[in-house]
C-alpha cells in the first residue's frame, strides 16, 4: 500500500513528513518479498520470517555505505571539556566544520599530531617495568581516563595551525626540516581548529580554540535506527529484493550454483542500476561549477 492510498493531499501539505513518497520502509520491504518471493513453484519455496529480516537488514546496512544517501548532520555544541560523543549509529565522518554568524561552514582538519593512548601505571626502572593496577576492578589500564596526550593538547590555548608553534628550527618535532623549509605545510595551514577521534571511546576531541563553538558533524550511517530512518528509496527497491533472494539462496545447502550464480549477477547489476539512478547528475549544475574551474589561478 502506497502513500496515496491512504493519506489525502490536505493531510500531506497540513502535516510535516513532506516528500515522504519516494521511500518506503524496510518493513514493506520484507513483507512484499515474502509475497513475490517464497512460496511454491517459487525461487525460493520457503523462508522463515526471521532470516528474511535479516538478510534485508544486512543488505541495508551495505547499501547505506555505497548506494543510498545514507549521510546524516548533526549540529552540536563544543563543551568546556572539548569532547563530543559519537552519533549512535556513526559509521565514519564525511566533514567536521563550524558555523560562523552568517551559516558559513569552515572545514575542520583532522589532526595527525596527537592522540588518545591508554596510560597503563609503571614502576621499577627502564628495562624491568612493572605493571600496577590502575583500577581494582578494571584490570592494569583504565580505559576510560584521559592520556596525557591528550590533556596537554587540549590545554593549550595556542592555535595549533601557527606555523611558528612547531619551532621548525630547534631540537623540536621538526628539527629535521632546518632550512628545507619553504613555507607554511599545506596540512596545517588552516585556521579552522584540528580534532581527533578516538574509535575506541567513541569521542571527538576538539583543539582548545574550538571551545564553544557550534559544529556541524556529516557522518554516514548504516540505516539501521529507529523504523522511520529505515527507509528504502524507491530507485533501489528493486536491488534490495534481488540482494535479499541472492543471500538467501546462497545459504542454502541444495541450491543449484547456477542459480546462485545467476541471482548474484542480478543483485550486482541491479546495485549498479540503483546507483546511477541515485547518483543525481544534473549538467547544468556541473556547468555552472566547472565555470569556476577556468578562472586562472595567481601564484
């Protein structure tokens, strides 16, 4: 059952899931599959409910990554601390940036020169450590303490893109590069703030000068959240059964392997299908942004 069926055009434009048409949910998904699919004298002659659930969910989980639009934003607040919590369902970040008073976002760059290492306790000399508990309970590394790394890079208030706070010519971190030096190192040279995600704690940490800023997160999910965010787009709902029947019947014990062989080419072809249908190439756009690509640039 469609949208339309059951919904009038004053109930769509007075409510507020506004083009809510070209989706529909894994739910019917699974449930049309099971109709069009399973059955007698069918590919598939029986299936139970929970493995169709489950091989739809895994099929997913992997078009989000490579098929649908699957990237969310967030906008938060950087606290006093500097460490924002992971989004429940990230994946991996696209971009991190802050918004400035007009809604402009500034790109934040990844840091490379820091981290978030585990501090276990030492005792005894170089060459004889040994280990003391940290935590009673927690075994001889407390994983939920902040490094030292981390505490020093985050109390200091300099900028750390200032190409003089790396002291290029002394016994520092890039003593090595005395008089190589030609400018500024493109990796830094960004005003914006740096941050570092730590994947086991599941936290972005941001540079100091951050600190109270409103940041935009874009990260990809795998479209597994709450039964509104698990929605197919109608340009690929063709690929999801095909992928579903592919992972089914390739689990089966009995199964021909030319018809698994053949359901797996289905499923490829109808992905890339689904891709290029998705992708929302527009040529006039592309004209009016590679018009910028012909100014010459002055060095």
């Amino acid at each position: 059952m469609g949208l339309l069926d059951n919904q009038t055009q004053e109930q769509y434009y007075g409510g507020s899931e506004h083009g809510g048409y070209q989706f529909t949910s894994l739910q019917n998904i699974i449930d049309q599959f099971i109709i069009a699919y399973v059955g007698e004298e069918k590919i598939i002659s029986k299936a139970r409910k929970p493995e169709v659930v489950f091989h739809a969910q895994r099929a997913m989980q992997e078009f989000s990554f490579d098929t649908f639009k699957s990237v969310k934003s967030v906008e938060i607040d950087v606290p006093n601390t500097l460490t924002v919590t992971l989004p429940q369902d990230y994946v991996n970040y696209v971009r991190l940036s802050w918004v400035d008073d007009v809604g402009v976002f500034h790109t934040i760059n990844p840091s490379r020169i820091t981290g978030n290492p585990t501090s276990p306790k030492q005792s005894g000399s170089i060459g004889n450590e040994n280990f003391e508990d940290s935590s009673p309970d927690d075994g001889n590394i407390d994983l939920n303490a902040n490094s030292t790394s981390w505490d020093r890079f985050k109390a200091n208030s300099q900028n750390v893109n200032i190409v003089d706070y790396f002291q290029y010519d002394e016994d520092h971190l890039y003593n090595a590069n005395e008089g190589g030096r030609y400018g500024l190192d493109p990796e830094h040279a960004n005003i914006n703030g740096t941050y570092y995600i730590d994947e086991n704690k599941g936290m972005i940490h941001f540079s100091s000068h951050l600190s109270g800023r409103k940041i935009v997160l874009e990260y990809i999910s795998d479209g597994l959240g709450t039964d509104a965010e698990m929605k197919v787009h109608k340009f690929a709902e063709e690929a999801m059964y095909k992928q579903i029947a592919y992972a089914i019947l390739s689990t089966r014990a009995n199964t021909p392997e030319y018809i698994v062989q053949r359901y797996k080419k289905d499923a490829f072809a109808s992905k890339r299908v689904a891709k290029l249908r998705l992708s929302n190439i527009k040529l006039p756009e592309i004209i009016a942004v590679m018009r910028g690509k012909s100014k010459q640039i002055k060095h």
